[in-house]
C-alpha cells in the first residue's frame, strides 16, 4: 500500500465516485467514468517511465514506486507492456464514458421531442 499509494488512490478515488455517483444519478456516470480512464492513462504514463525515471519526482528524495515494484519483482523488462495495457484499458473507459453521454443525450433528447409532439398536439 505505501508503494502504490499514489498510483492507486489516482484510480480507485475516481472509481469511487463511479459506484457512488452510479447509484444515485446515471447523468454523472459517464463523467465519472471518463474520470477513471483519465486517471489510468496518467498512471500509465508513470508505469512506462519506471525503466527509465525521466518523470520528475514531488521530491528529490522520493524513489520511483513503479521502478522499486519492477526491480522487487524482476519484471523490469515488461513495464512498457504493463504501461500499455493500462493506457489501452484507461483510454476504453474514457471512449465508454464518452459513448455512454452521448448515448444519454439522444436519449433525452428524443423523449423530449416526443414528449414536445404529445403536448402541441394536445392543444
């Protein structure tokens, strides 16, 4: 937990929001989804940097949490393939969370209109 804090709490803050949000109005869903892909593109970016540390750090003395987890683990070599992944998932679930509005704005829309069309030719 001390080693991805910061990596984890980008995502699961707004994933959060997404189960929270969700279950009270399906209008922030799509919202708060794009929220959570955005914050794992940024993570992967973080991810891809551990061979390399180019990133700059919060603080001179802060060690790479990525690049301590690859070399821990010895799975230095496929942190770009780890980082790519995870810019692929988060990029989906920002084209879903965008996918989802534009559904719920046709949506509207369309029962707007029809509920215009009911209403002028009541009168």
């Amino acid at each position: 937990m001390e080693i991805l804090g910061g990596s984890l709490f980008q995502v699961i803050i707004p994933l959060a929001t997404v189960i929270v949000f969700a279950r009270s109005s399906l209008r922030s869903f799509p919202f708060t989804l794009y929220w959570t892909g955005q914050s794992m593109v940024n993570v992967s970016v973080y991810i891809g940097d551990a061979p390399y540390q180019r990133l700059q750090l919060i603080s001179h003395a802060a060690i790479h949490d990525w690049r301590w987890l690859f070399n821990y683990t010895g799975m230095m070599e496929y942190a770009e393939d780890i980082a790519a992944g995870v810019n692929f998932i988060g990029l989906i679930t920002c084209i879903i969370g965008i996918g989802i509005g534009f559904y719920f704005i046709i949506h509207e829309s369309t029962q707007l209109s029809s509920h215009n069309k009911i209403t002028s030719s009541q009168v």
